[in-house]
C-alpha cells in the first residue's frame, strides 16, 4: 500500500512517490531524466533529452484547445541533498522515507525533495491525463536548478513555441512571483602553514539549528553554525592560547548552516577553561535566539595526549579572524516591496584542506550592481584575511514585469477560486525564469506553488491541502489559456 493511500490528487502522488526512489541530488540527475524520457515515450508524446539531462515533453491542446498558444510547464529534476548528521544514509541509492503526520508530507532524518518534486508529479499527471482540457503543453523539467541553475544555463530555447511559462516552484500558496534575485557563488582560500601540536583535544560542535533556504529563509535570521562557532572561538582565543586542527560543516551553499565542527588541541591545564566557556557560549546563543532555535546544541568532547598536525598560531589566527569579520545575513530590504529582502549573503560550507582554510558563499540581490557591491566586499574581505576569492558561479536577476497577460489570467482565477487576491512577490533566491527570460525576453513568467516549509533542511514539509488546492487551481489556469 501507497504510503500517500487516500490522498488526493491520487497521480500526483503517485508520481511524487517514485522520485523519492530515484537519486536526484544535483549533479546527478540522469536517473530522472531518464524515468521523464521513459514516461513521454510509454505515453507517445515528443521528447527530447539534451547532455545537461534537461527533457522537453509536448503533447497536443485537447478537444476545443488544438489552435490555442502553447504553454510551458516547468520544474528541476534536482534536490538538495541533506540529512540528519547522525543517519545513516545514502541519496546515491537509499530511497527518501516519507510519512504523512498532522496534515504534512514529510521525511525522516533527510529533506523530502518537495522542493521540486511535487512540480515533477503535478507535471506528469497533466501529460497523463486525457480528461483534463488545456492549450498544447511543452514541458519542461530542467536539471542541477540547486546548484547555480546548470540545467537552465545549458537549456536550448529554440524547441519552444509558447511565450508564457508556469514555473511550479514556489513554496507559499497565494503567492505569485515574477522577478527573482541574481547571485554569485564563491569561495575564499586562505592560505595555511601548520606544525606539529600537543595537548588535550577539544572538539566543538554548533549542531541542530533549523537552517534552512538562504534566499527564502534568510529573512528569519536563523543561527548559522559557521559563523557562531566562528565567534566560540574567537572568545576562547582571548582567554587561551591553542591551535585550530581542521574545521569542518556544510555541503551547499545555499543552505543556511545548521551544523559545524571543529577540532583545536590546547594545553591540558586549559582544558577546563574551554568546557566552560563552551557552555556559558551555549547559554548565550539560547538567551539570544530567543527559543527560536529550539534545537540548537553546543558539544565539547575531549581527547587527553594528542598530537596532530595543526594550523600554526598564524593561521589560526587568520581563520578566526575572517570567521568573524565576513558579512552574513541580510544587508539590505526591497524599496518596492514592503519587506522584501533585496541583498544577503551565506557562508554555507567551511573545510580545510591541507594547504587552505576555506569557506564558501552565496551572494543574492534583485538589484545586479547591489550584487557586485556584495562582490566587491567580499574581494576585501578576503585580501585582509590574506586570501584569495574564487568566482564559482553568477547569475543575473530576474526583473519584474507586472500586469502581464498571465500574472492576470492567475490573479483573476485565484480570486474567483479562493475569494482572495493574490501576493505579487519578488523572490529573494535564484529561480530559473532568470536564465529562460534572458534567452527569451518575450516569454512571461510567473513562479507559484503548495506550501513546503523549510526546504533545504532535514525539517522540510509539504503541506497535503495546499497540494490538492493548487492542482485545482492549475487545472482552471489551463483551461482559461485558450
């Protein structure tokens, strides 16, 4: 029996349970690429596959729609990866376990995959249906979106007749965006030196934050684990002298950290200044958060008679220091949009290699000069720290456009619907309608979807009503796209 048995709409969900058993975190989307090319061809519809794993599906309009202007329906292949630090678990091969708990879909001890797989399952229950009226289809279902939108990047618009696109991920019912934030990925290396060091191993851990989406989350001003480890540290380091073995925590740098760790050795004698201190940082955080995070742990375990190679005192040093002088959070609030974020940053990720102390960061502004602002003051931040900046991956916002035919059509169909007007948002986070208008600028975009919350984290949940509600709300867009 279906794990989603009696929820409604049934092949949604039914679509929705296979991708939890297909690998799909960036990067390594063939899997479902693949499953999407084997569906069209079992059905008989056009398909085409590109080499980023990017698939195109058309099926004719219905009855009545054959001459109506296409439509595009979109969603990514890919999800963010993560799982509880703990669990055993491997999303190359292990299927997502999801359950059905107060009213949510959810999943235990990794992210659900929501985040975009209900717009893969509401997708291809239209293609499969042959009692639903709507315009011709071309569909679209797009990979790596989570890592720099790759998929869109590579995407091939010529195949496409239709000038307005549906673009099935949001996260928040009622809320129809039409311009996002651009971003820029980067990393900064600081160069390392280590020695030899003795004593008494401390290793710290920031652990069970909410985390969370940097761009659509980062308004919350959830803990990020880099950053107050960052400031642990740095208070040690004014009552005790030690070396920083390595520090460690984070994969994405879109997900606002919810887990770091470090490993310093110190002098035996100064062990239990350490602990302490440690513990009155924990008290401290929780004061501060408010219980906002609920979770949140501060650990300490120790380790007499060490010794290992470490940072020398220069470089931990310099480690420290640019933990605490980087920018994070918000910088600054939309002029247009009444609490809408315009500029952040994140530091998701922190490694150490044998050569660098590394972190990476993901810029996002709507405003494309703010973002080289944000840029430029990371370049000085990384040349006082005596580092160097690595440009990963930038990308351009997506600019507004309001009162366009579609945004209307959608406005005017969800007040009749739900006696209510829409929000009109513009979206602090890279949505992939940023890639598709700027090699397309006559195309019309809106971004909508059910509610998901806390995607990108282990607490990530779909709600089951606003499921049922937008595929009824899609199903009267088609037919007034005549």
């Amino acid at each position: 029996m279906s794990i989603f048995e009696g929820l409604e709409p049934k092949r949604v969900y039914d679509y929705f349970e296979q991708f939890l058993s297909i690998p799909r975190e960036t990067y390594n989307t063939k899997a479902a690429s693949d499953y999407c090319v084997a569906f069209a061809k079992e059905h008989g519809l056009w398909v085409k596959q590109d080499d980023a794993n990017n698939v195109i599906i058309k099926k004719p309009g219905t009855p009545g729609y054959e001459n109506s202007e296409a439509l595009i329906l979109q969603g990514h292949l890919d999800m963010v990866c993560a799982k509880d630090p703990d669990l055993e678990f491997d999303f190359t091969k292990d299927a997502i376990e999801a359950y059905v708990e107060d009213g949510y879909v959810k999943a235990k001890g990794t992210t659900l995959g929501a985040d975009n797989g209900i717009a893969l399952g509401i997708i291809l229950a239209i293609l499969e249906s042959d009692d639903i009226p709507h315009p011709p289809i071309e569909a679209l279902f797009t990979s790596d979106e989570e890592d720099g939108l790759l998929g869109a990047e590579a995407l091939d618009m010529s195949e496409f007749t239709a000038t307005k696109l549906l673009n099935i991920d949001g996260e928040v019912e009622g809320v129809l965006t039409i311009g996002c934030a651009g971003g820029i990925r980067l990393a900064v290396h600081l160069p390392i030196e280590k020695e030899m060091a003795e004593g008494t191993s401390v290793e710290i851990r920031v652990r069970g934050l909410l985390g969370g989406h940097s761009g659509a989350e980062i308004h919350l001003q959830r803990g990020n684990a880099h950053k107050m480890l960052g400031r642990l540290l740095n208070r040690i380091r004014e009552k005790v002298d030690y070396r920083l073995v390595f520090m460690e925590g984070g994969k994405q740098d879109n997900v606002i950290a919810f887990d770091s760790k470090a490993v310093i050795i110190v002098d035996p004698a100064d062990a239990a200044k350490v602990k302490e201190m440690v513990c009155e940082m924990e008290r401290i955080f929780s004061d501060e958060f408010m219980g906002e995070e609920p979770g949140l742990k501060v650990t300490l375990k120790e380790e007499t008679g060490v010794r290992a190679e470490a940072l020398d005192k220069a470089s931990t040093d310099r480690a420290v220091d640019f933990l605490i002088i980087l920018p994070n959070g918000v910088l600054e609030y939309s002029r247009k949009l009444e609490g809408i974020v315009e500029s952040s940053l994140n530091v998701g990720a922190v490694h150490t290699t044998d050569t660098h102390f590394t972190t990476v960061h993901y810029l996002r502004s709507s405003v494309d000069t703010r973002n080289e602002q944000l840029w430029e003051k990371m370049q000085v931040c990384a040349k006082m720290a005596g580092g160097e900046i690595e440009l990963l991956t930038k990308f351009v916002a997506w600019p507004m456009r309001l009162d366009t035919k579609l945004q209307n059509i959608m406005s005017e169909t969800y007040r009749e619907m739900f006696g209510k007007d829409v929000v009109i948002d513009n979206l602090h986070a890279g949505l992939e309608p940023a890639r598709f208008v700027l090699k397309k600028p006559e195309l019309e975009c809106v971004s909508f979807g059910p509610n998901l919350a806390e995607v990108h984290s282990v607490n990530e949940r779909m709600e089951i009503a606003s499921v049922e509600r937008t595929w009824k709300y899609i199903l009267e867009i088609l037919k007034k796209c005549k």
